[in-house]
C-alpha cells in the first residue's frame, strides 16, 4: 500500500494530501539515474587509471618481456658488429694485403639504408628510440654481412689466381749472379752518358759480358722484340699478366718472337750495346699498372735479405747510368 503524504498550508492552516504528478515521479527518477551513472562513470574513470584489468596487467607483462628483449637483442647485435669490424680489419689488413686487392672503404662497409623516413613507422609509441635503434643496427649488419661475404667471393677467385700470379711477377734478377760483373745504375734521376744531363733512369742496368744470356724473371707472353726503339736497341717486353710488364734493353740479339710464351727462368736474348748505350750491359725495367716502377723490390725470389740489402745500396748510388 503506497504511503499517503501531507503538507501543511500556511494560508489555510490545515494540512492538505500531496498529489504526485507523472512528470515529477519521471523527473526524479531520471535525476537518480542521471546522479548514478555520472558517480559511476567517475568511479570507473578512477578505477581504470588506478587499477589494471587482468587484461591490462598481461599486456603490460607482455611489452615490459618485449622491450627486455629488444634491449637483449640490441646488446647482441653490438657484439656481432664487434666481430664483423674484426673480420673487416682482417679482411683489408691481411687477406687483401697478401692477394695484392685494395681494401674496401669503410663508408662502403658501414652505409646504411635509405634515410631517416625509413623507420617514420616506428615512431609514436613508448619504445620508439629502442626499436628504431634495433632496426637500424639490423640494417647496418646486414649491410656489412653482405658487403663482407661479396669480398669473401672476390678474396677466393683472387686466392685461385694466386698461385699464377706469383709465377708470373717478375721476381728474380734477369741475369745470374754468377756471370753478373755488376750493377752499374740503379732507379732513379741520373747522368745520361751520352748527353751528360740529369735524366730519370726508370730501370736497372746490369753489367755481363757480351753474349750473356738474359732470362724471363716471370711466366707471360712475348710483346715486343725488335730494335724499333732506338734508345733501348734490340729490346724485348714481356706482358705477365695481371698488370704486370718486364722490359730488356740492348740485347745482342733476341731468342725469342712476338706472342711466344715463356717461363721464368727461360733465357729470352743476350747482352749486348745496341740503341743509346756506352758498354755492354742489360737495362732491365719492371712496369706496373702502366708505370715504371723501381726493380729493385721485384727480386724477393732469388736474393737473401743481406744480398738484397747489398744490391739495393749499390743502386741507390747517385752514377752515370750507361744508357
């Protein structure tokens, strides 16, 4: 039974029934309901940003295990880049040395790719820097792995021609130590003995006999024997290969024809005095790469280090070469 409720009327001194209209009951209620979901939403609000959801505390777990290992992997990563500037270093201070190949610049061994845009997807969330770094140290090891196993490539054909290249370097004396009367002018600014005047001297001149023979100091392949040239007279250039050339001056005479191949150690003329020459002598030149170098550093297969030590003081004197 629903309770029946009074108001005292200040005018008529009596008490008079309350009559509730639909509108008033609907208004109050709506005012409840209105008070509870506003008090609701508040505490909700408190308790999502205070308290986690079970969701919430496995998601959490799951980023926190997440940036660990991106720290994890970051460390490793470091000590891969360590390994592979170590194998670098190898690779341009040793394997290539020996093979005779320049080394790979570091900007080639190191450059990334592309640009800053390249990681703009990673930006915006908590752990931005950490996996921007991640991926672009990922990138940069990748780059140096491939450059790396492109020089490995490269280190083993030059290794397979290796062995050929050593046979074919001009590396001994082109005349035997035993009929070598001398070494008469070495490499460098000399007297020229016809025109008396400071020249450069761009080989070695050996003094023999007339008719000593004069041998190939690598495998190659005949390019030249004629008296074409007149300062060199009868004179023989032999391609090695690989950019290498040997020249011999003022030959007697030549045993040898254009396109013949020869070994080391073949005997390829004599000695002789044709073209500008004072006496009989070899003038003996090496050419690398399209430029006379000094000879001197080319006999490493038949010299001991004092004779080489010896050879290489007598010409470095500052004499009158005989051609």
């Amino acid at each position: 039974m629903a309770k029946i409720k009074y108001i005292f009327n200040h005018k008529t001194l009596s008490y008079e029934k309350v009559h509730h209209r639909f509108r008033d009951k609907l208004r109050k209620v709506l005012s409840y309901v209105l008070t509870s979901v506003f008090f609701s939403f508040i505490v909700l609000v408190i308790g999502f940003s205070v308290i986690d959801s079970p969701k919430e505390k496995k998601l959490k777990r799951e980023i926190a295990q997440l940036d660990l290992q991106y720290e994890l992997l970051n460390n490793r990563m470091s000590e891969v880049n360590q390994v592979m500037q170590d194998m670098a270093s190898r690779d341009n201070n040793i394997y290539r040395v020996v093979l005779d190949a320049d080394p790979i610049p570091a900007d080639v061994r190191t450059a990334g790719y592309g640009g800053a845009d390249r990681y703009k997807d990673l930006q915006g969330y908590s752990s931005s820097d950490l996996m921007t770094e991640t991926s672009r140290k990922m990138d940069q090891l990748v780059r140096q792995i491939y450059v790396q196993s492109r020089s490995y490539d490269e280190i083993e054909k030059l290794a397979k021609n290796k062995e050929q290249m050593l046979a074919c370097m001009p590396a001994i004396q082109p005349i035997d130590n035993k009929q070598l009367k001398g070494l008469l002018s070495g490499f460098g600014m000399r007297i020229h003995p016809i025109y008396k005047t400071l020249k450069m001297h761009t080989g070695i001149d050996f003094a023999a006999a007339l008719g000593t023979p004069v041998y190939a100091t690598g495998d190659g392949v005949i390019e030249t024997a004629d008296d074409l040239d007149r300062g060199y007279g009868n004179h023989v250039v032999i391609n090695h290969g690989f950019g290498y050339e040997s020249l011999y001056g003022h030959l007697s005479r030549m045993a040898v024809t254009v396109g013949q191949k020869v070994k080391r150690g073949q005997v390829i003329g004599y000695v002789g005095s044709t073209g500008e020459s004072t006496g009989d002598h070899l003038h003996y030149e090496v050419i690398k790469n399209g430029v006379k170098v000094n000879p001197i550093s080319y006999f490493f297969n038949d010299l001991n280090p004092e004779e080489f030590k010896q050879i290489r003081s007598l010409a470095s004197q500052p004499t009158q070469s005989l051609d």
